[in-house]
C-alpha cells in the first residue's frame, strides 16, 4: 500500500488544507481560511471552506492568493497540475520566510500588546482606560491585568513560568491579594496563553504550571443563622441582600456567579470553577429565591455585575447598617451546607451541588443523579422568615 505524501506545515495564520476521507472525490482537498474566531475555551471554531481542489499544491496557492487579498470564489479553476520537487523547494522558501516574519513580529508583543489582543478578541472591542458600563466578567479581566503590571512591558514570548509565579506570588506578599483575586491572575494568564498558543504567541502554554501557593482563605467561614436569614429576607429589596440570599440557597463560591448560566425555563444554574468535581455542575433553582434570581436577571443582566471586590466592600456596607456581623462572600456557601445539612438533603446530592469529590471509586464512577433528583431534595429546605 503506497503511503501518502507528506506536504509541508503551514505556519499559524495561514489556514488550512484537509484531506478529505473517500477514495473517489474529484477534489479531495478542502482549502480552509485562518481561524478568526474561538470559543470560551480557546478552541478554534470551524471555518467553511474556501474552495475544494484536486490538488494539495493548488490549496497552497489558494491560501497565498487569500492571504494577499487576490482569491475570489472560482479562481482555483485558473490552476493547472503541479507538484514536483523543484515547487516543493519553493514553497518551503515561501513557508520559511513567512514563518520568520511572523516570528519576528511575534517577538516584539509584549505582555500588553497580547492582552489588548486578547480583550479585543473576547470582548469585541478595544482596551480603553475609559469610564464606561461593563460586564463583571470584563471587569474582573481588567482588575487582574492591573495586578500583574510588572509584566505589561515584558516581552510575551520570553516570558517563563518563573515570571508568571514571581507575579503571582507578588501579589499576594507585597499587595496582599485574597486567594480570590489570586484565582483571577491565575485565570488571566490561562485564557491569555490559550489565545497566544492558538495565534503562534508563544512557545508553550507556560500558564498551565503556576500555582496560587497560599491555602484557600474561602474554605473557611461561619454560616449565617436562622435568625440572621430571617432579617435578610425582611430587606430582600435591597440588591445586595437579594444576592446575598441568591448565594445562600445555592452554595456556588463568589468568582462562579461570574458568567454563571442561568437556565429560568428549565430552573437551575449551570457552571463552576477551580476543581474538576465543581466545573459544569448544575444545581436546581430553589423555589423560595425564584423570584429574586427573575428580578435580579431583568434587571442586572447577570447575577453578578461587579468585580467580586465591589460585591465583599457592598456586603460589608449593608451588614454594618443591619447590625449584622461581618461575614465573607464564602459564608454564604456555608450556609447552603448548613442548610443541607439541617434539611436532612441526601449527602451525596449535596456533595454534587457543592461540586465536592467523592473519594471512593464507586460512588466517583457510579453516581448518577438527575435534575429532577437534586430538585426534589433542594425542595426540603424551609425558608427562615
């Protein structure tokens, strides 16, 4: 059986050529435009392609026509048979010099030019020190840029791991950061190596081996009281009260309200960060705060449309004007366990919606539970009024 020939790798930024599965197609070659837009996650989204052709040297010709601004539909027509050893030698000159240029000008982004590049491409528009109305998400990106302004001139590509954790560590001995803004930095370097790595940026995805090296201070924390829940629900008016109720009969950390799917037609919440248990875990909207979680979404947009800063400075402002006592964002989750726990709801559904692991291979491979199964036991909670 003959093996296929081995063409030359395009460099990033040039687009693609496929060949397509089947024995009999006239053109097996798909010629595919660069990747311009990416999902959440930083993977590339399909492109349609340009044209289909019979021959892969033919597809190269097609992506330099395109790059230069030159193809229009059918041109590939205008293409006789190629293919020999002295094009081969050609196009590897075409594809190093090319590959060289983009190298250079790679090299000259710095940490900033690749975040302004980043912002552009997740927000849809331009950086800019402007005031303005923007999503918590957008402003949680900003405030970890800020952070981490040591590295704003620094060449992108020549930056190391070192470099991202000494930052890091920065941030939380000399500014003193909680491990939630931590999170943040951590969380800017991830989605701006994604980026970077899927646009010939850098090396290596670099990000991936940092560490946020202080314990979790959100672990930690005491739950609101029957007694505190019931003043809550007297000033549920108040927007931050709103919320504070929201996050105590839901049990999600602060930073997971941020982009946090809100599905009001099927009741329930979808989302999660930090551990593979607690990522893309769905939790039941509980009746009592329904109406809120409605409210809040009309007139929010979002369920949280601040930096979570903004939102711990408001808590602490609306518990000193109830005589309240001071609790963290994090207590809030504490309360939802504790609810659970005085409600009797089966642990293993609580586990799930708390997004906590189990230790044992069974109930880790094994557990399965419904929507409807965890909707049944988030309905045994009583509100306090």
């Amino acid at each position: 059986m003959a093996r296929r020939k081995k063409y030359p790798k395009l460099p990033n930024g040039y687009g693609s050529i496929k060949r397509l599965s089947g024995k009999n197609r006239t053109n097996p070659y798909g010629v595919y435009p660069p990747t311009e837009e990416f999902d959440e996650n930083g993977n590339p989204v399909a492109q349609k392609a340009l044209c289909y052709v019979d021959d892969w040297y033919k597809g190269f010709t097609v992506l330099t026509w395109y790059k230069h601004g030159e193809y229009y539909p059918g041109r590939e027509k205008e293409l006789t048979e190629s293919g020999n050893a002295e094009l081969d030698n050609m196009i590897a000159t075409i594809l190093g010099k090319y590959t060289q240029t983009q190298r250079e000008i790679a090299d000259q982004k710095t940490f900033e030019d690749v975040f302004k590049d980043f912002y552009q491409w997740k927000f849809k528009k331009e950086y800019t020190t402007k005031r303005e109305k923007r999503s918590s998400s957008e402003s949680s990106y900003r405030v970890a840029y800020k952070n981490c302004e040591e590295l704003h001139s620094k060449s992108f590509r020549s930056l190391t791991t070192d470099d991202l954790q000494a930052v890091l560590d920065s941030c939380s001995t000399v500014k003193g950061l909680k491990h939630s803004s931590l999170e943040l930095v951590k969380n800017l370097y991830t989605q701006m190596y994604k980026y970077a790595d899927a646009n010939d940026l850098c090396d290596k995805k670099y990000s991936d081996y940092v560490q946020i090296r202080i314990p979790d201070d959100d672990e930690h924390g005491i739950p609101f009281s029957d007694d505190d829940l019931r003043i809550l629900w007297n000033h549920m008016e108040h927007p931050t009260i709103e919320m504070l109720l929201i996050m105590c009969y839901s049990g999600f950390r602060i930073s997971e309200y941020i982009g946090l799917e809100v599905n009001i037609k099927e009741k329930y919440f979808l989302g999660g960060l930090k551990t593979d248990a607690g990522k893309n875990r769905i939790v039941p909207i509980y009746s009592g705060i329904m109406p809120l979680v409605k409210k809040r979404i009309t007139r929010e947009g979002s369920l949280l449309p601040c930096t979570t800063q903004t939102f711990r400075e408001q808590m602490t402002s609306v518990l000193s004007e109830l005589g309240l006592e001071q609790h963290t964002p994090h207590d809030c989750r504490h309360t939802f366990s504790k609810l659970c726990d005085d409600y009797k709801i089966d642990w293993k559904c609580k586990k799930l919606m708390l997004g906590h692991s189990f230790g044992d291979v069974t109930n880790k491979v094994y557990l399965h539970r419904t929507l409807e199964d965890l909707r049944m036991e988030i309905e045994k909670i009583k509100l306090c009024r």
